[in-house]
C-alpha cells in the first residue's frame, strides 16, 4: 500500500502516552518487532494538532528511536513521520484504518507565534 509523508513543521504535537512495546498479537502478547531491522517497534501516543483540528494518533517508532527527555503532555517531534492505509478482514468483517511510523520521538517544541 501507499506511504504518505506527513508534514509536521506547522503542527504542535504533544505527547499523551509513554513510549511502550507495541504488541502484535493481544492473544499471546507478542511484541512487534521492525521487517527489516528486526528491532521492538515502541508505540507512543500523541495529540496532533494543526490548523485548528486535532486527533489522537498512536504511533510506532524503534526502540532506538526513543530519546530520553519524554514528558507526557510536553510537545514532541516525530521525524519521518509517515501514514500508511491499510485493510483487513476480522472475524468476517472489513476493517481498515491508518497506521503511522516515525524514525525517531524527541522532546520537541511549540511552532513559532504558538504556546500551551
């Protein structure tokens, strides 16, 4: 499927959930780990904001990319931040969503001209 960059200079995005295993299968409490790199994939939760909307976005970074400094309801940067559409049939039901991923979560800071 298609990966979308997201554009995040102009957002303020604040940090709602500590950085977590992202776990794979809830049944056996398997951990997700990186197709590639083999590395734990970390879920983090934030709030996206940008031009006078918001939304509750999880969103999975690696292990090695979680930096130190992380206070829930603090702004964040998500560098590489991308968005991918996905499906899938559940239980004889279709489900679909958007999934996102970044390189890395840092404390970050308010845009310019914006405060808390």
């Amino acid at each position: 499927m298609r990966v979308i960059r997201v554009e995040t200079s102009s957002a303020t995005i604040l940090l709602t959930e500590a950085p977590e295993p992202k776990v794979k299968d809830r049944q056996t409490g398997e951990v997700a780990k990186d197709a590639v790199s083999g590395e734990t994939l970390m879920k983090v939760g934030v709030v996206y904001i940008d031009e006078g909307e918001s939304s509750l976005i999880s969103v999975a970074v690696p292990e090695s990319g979680v930096t130190e400094g992380l206070v829930v309801g603090a702004p964040v940067s998500l560098p590489g931040l991308i968005a991918r559409p996905w499906e899938s049939v559940f239980n004889g039901q279709a489900r679909h969503g958007i999934s996102y991923r970044a390189a890395a979560v840092a404390p970050g800071a308010f845009p310019a001209g914006r405060e808390s």
